[in-house]
C-alpha cells in the first residue's frame, strides 16, 4: 500500500490532475460507489459522466485515475477480517448443523469483493458502458506493459479482476456469429479493414475480394457494441490446402471476371457465383481478435468451431479444413540464437558445414556474425544462391521452434500454441509463403498450416492441455528429429 502511495504521488508530481478536475471525479466515485439508495435513477448519470470525465483526461492522469481506483477502492481488509474471524468463531461456538453457513459465506465473499467491482457493474449497465469497459482494460495493459518494472500490483489485480468479470460477459454462448458480406454495413466492413492485424488490407477491391465469392468472413458480435467485431476470421474455400499467401491471392484472381465483380454488388446470392466442384477445403488463413481488453478470453477458438458448422452445413461433403497461419518470432529467436552462439552461450544452431557453405567463410566465428547480419538485414532474401542455401536448415529450424520450444509446457509460439489448444494438428511447415516485408519480419517468409481433423481435435486438444504433447505431421517430425541430432552433435 505504502510503495503505491508513493508512486501515485510520484506521477502526480510528474503531471498532476486539474485540482478542479481531480477533486470533481474524486467526488463521482464517492458519489457513484457510495450512493444513498443504489436503485436511485440518476445513479447512472453519475456513472455516465464518470465515464466521460475519464475520457477527456491525458494518459498520463488516466494512469493516476486508474491508480486512485486500485487503491482508494481495493479490498477493505478489516470488514475481511471480521468477517473471517466471525465465520470462524461462529463454527468454534455453535453447532455446525445450526449455523446459516450460506449467509455467513455470502458476508465474506462480499468482503473479499474490491468496492470498484461495484463501479465496474454499474458501468455496464449504462449506454456504451460495456464498450468502455473492455476500453478502460485496454488502456490497464497498456500501462502495465510500459511499467513492467513498477510496483503496480493493485493495478494488475484491478485489471485481472475486469477480465473475470468481462469472460462472464463475453461467454461464447453470449455471442452472435455474423457471416459478413459485401452487402453488410459499410460501417461494419470498414471495421474488418481496419482491424486486420494477420495481412493489412489494401484498399476497397481487396476488402471485396475477402468477402466474396470463394471466400468467407465470419465475425463474433456482441449485443452491447453493434457493429463492432469481435473476433474476425477470414477463410479462402479451395481445392486444396494452401502453401502460400500468393497462392490464396492468385487462386481469387483466377475465378473473378469484371461480370463476377460486378455481380458483387447485386443482392443475390453469392453463392450462385460459385462451383461447388471447386470447393474441397476451407483455409482459415487470418483470425484477429480486435478487442485488447479482451485479452485472455478465449473467444478465436470458438469462432472456428462455429465456422466449421456453417461451412459443413452450407458444403457438407467439405472435410478439409486447414489453416494458413505467421509464424510470429521465429525470425526473432535464430536471432537470438545466433547472438547466444556467438557470445559462446550456446552451440551454434547451424552446422559448421552450413556456415562456410552459406556465408563461404571458413571462420566459424566470422561466419555466424556474417549469418546473424544476413538474417536481420534481410540480404539473403535477395539472393537466390542464399535462398537455396537457407532452406533446409531455416525448415529444420522451424520446426524446431514449432515442435520443441516451450514455454511452461506448451509451445513458445503463440499462434501456434492458440491452435494446438484447439485440437489442431501441426501439419505442414511451408518456404517462401509469405514474402512481404511483415513475413520476412515474422518467420524470414514461413508459415505453417495447422490441419484441423475433426475425428482427432478432441484428443488432441486433451493430450496438448493436459501433457504439452503436440500432434505433428512426418514431415515436421522429421526436421525437428534432424535438427535435434545435429544439435546433441555439436554439443559432444
């Protein structure tokens, strides 16, 4: 209590709040959390202008605000404490077969609840309330990730607290699967633009594109923010599965014609543009959770569930169905594996013979800086003598980094571990899928489908959650199994 009073005078020394202003929200959170009767009607205009009144602050107040409710309005720890030791002396005094054990337990888990739960309760209840809501957790992670070396544990149980309350509300059974279409709201699709985090969308055609024929774009809706997507997950419906974010391009441009496009733009069916012979899997090729605050609340995986059922229900001989997914990190980490080896931390993860071979340096030393500049400069995509030399050991690698690498248990990707959960099956690493500027940053141009067999998810899912055990294909098996030998090798 005494390290966040200090620091909560700290930051207001730094950029203190308008006295006016402080002591007139300070009043609305006195007033809201300690009303004369709580049903009173404008009790919800006190929590709407509280609201408003966040808003207008700069980050830097909001970060004060945030602290003065984690703290002022925590926990009171003597009501717990009477509390418990009235449970308790009411055991030790009177017959357990007579004591109202439900009031008793009721009183204390009203005790352990934080007052600001209360404030967060009745922010849902106004106009936009939920909205703010999942907002104000937003700006929370974003001031414990700049402060991750600051004593703000009370901001951290406020923000941990939020997300309960927000995973109650945003239950999967809560939410709307919405197909969108080039017909839904143009308010609706210029979210979907702008929200896409997996491949950036390049203007109106393309975003027609991912909304038409041969495509599909499924979005988690909530009742409380219309209009406002959720989760959005695209899916690419082809013949087969996908190598390569080009091929999914090229396989749209392929099947479209000016009539097609311009068929678009009409209210019948879509549908009707399309071959069901061409239809033999579904790509799930970009999901993107749009809400920060939402973080920790697993909503993706029953997105897909859901997509599945209506692809199936609307194409009930498709089986296939496959992802297309980045490989975020994995560029990151043989940087850092490089870095490790040349400081003698670690054995180099490229064999002796692939150094001298890549960078034709006989100096091992020599060649690992020359390999780590390489990498992250990005030289080596320009050269097709490079390209060639790189791809066996970056496959191994990645696979490696997919199959191996963990992190409490489970894999240390988080892309990969998100699908894993689900039941899927690491199936296939792929070269050269995604050469844009991101992929390069990402994965130096790597992706992986993830296979999701419906007989096996089940399984899957259990033997991942309950033992870290990842279902693999041969193919990834192998270079995993390859590069393992080869780094037990270079140990000896």
């Amino acid at each position: 209590m005494l390290k966040n009073s200090l620091l909560l005078l700290k930051l207001s020394t730094q950029r203190p709040m308008d006295r006016l202003l402080s002591s007139s929200i300070e009043r609305l959170l006195k007033d809201t959390l300690l009303p004369k009767d709580p049903r009173a009607p404008q009790n919800s205009q006190l929590v709407s202008e509280l609201c408003r009144r966040y808003l207008t602050l700069s980050e830097d107040d909001q970060m004060i605000f945030m602290q003065k409710l984690a703290t002022d309005f925590d926990v009171d720890r003597r009501s717990v404490c009477g509390a418990a030791q009235g449970y308790l002396d009411t055991f030790k005094n009177e017959d357990p077969k007579d004591i109202p054990i439900v009031r008793l337990e009721e009183k204390l888990r009203q005790a352990l609840t934080p007052k600001y739960m209360d404030l967060f309760q009745q922010i849902g209840k106004v106009d936009g309330g939920v909205k703010f809501l999942v907002d104000l957790r937003g700006h929370m992670l974003d001031i414990l990730a700049k402060n991750a070396n600051s004593d703000l544990a009370g901001l951290r149980t406020m923000s941990n607290q939020l997300k309960e309350l927000l995973s109650v509300w945003f239950s999967a059974g809560l939410m709307k699967v919405e197909r969108i279409t080039w017909q839904s709201s143009c308010q609706m699709l210029q979210k979907i633009s702008e929200y896409e985090a997996v491949h950036p969308v390049r203007g109106w055609l393309d975003l027609k594109r991912r909304v038409g024929p041969y495509r599909r774009c499924f979005v988690f809706c909530h009742s409380t923010m219309p209009n406002e997507p959720i989760v959005v997950l695209h899916t690419a419906l082809m013949q087969h599965v996908a190598e390569s974010i080009k091929e999914i391009v090229q396989h749209q441009q392929s099947l479209e014609s000016t009539s097609s496009l311009q068929a678009m733009a009409l209210p019948s069916s879509m549908e009707n543009l399309e071959e069901p012979s061409r239809i033999n899997a579904a790509i799930f090729y970009s999901i993107t959770s749009t809400q920060k605050g939402l973080q920790g609340i697993e909503l993706g995986r029953y997105l897909i569930k859901n997509a599945v059922q209506d692809l199936q229900a609307e194409h009930p001989s498709l089986s296939t169905f496959s992802t297309l997914s980045p490989i975020p990190g994995f560029r990151d980490w043989i940087l850092t594996c490089l870095a490790q080896a040349s400081r003698k931390e670690r054995s180099c993860p490229f064999t002796v013979d692939e150094l001298e071979t890549i960078t034709e340096e006989e100096d091992a030393g020599e060649a690992t800086a020359m390999l780590y500049e390489m990498i992250k400069s990005h030289l080596w995509y320009k050269n097709e003598t490079l390209k060639e030399r790189l791809k066996e050991p970056l496959m191994r690698l990645c696979a490696q980094y997919l199959f191996r690498e963990k992190h409490r248990g489970f894999a240390l990707n988080g892309v990969a571990n998100f699908h894993l959960k689900n039941g899927a099956t690491l199936w296939r690493i792929n070269w050269m899928a995604d050469t844009s500027l991101r992929g390069l940053n990402n994965s130096c141009s790597l992706m992986v489908n993830y296979r999701y067999f419906l007989d096996s998810m089940g399984l899957n899912s259990a033997q991942y959650c309950i033992k870290g055990d990842i279902d693999a294909s041969s193919q990834v098996l192998a270079f995993a199994a390859e590069q393992m030998k080869l780094d037990v090798e270079s140990s000896l």
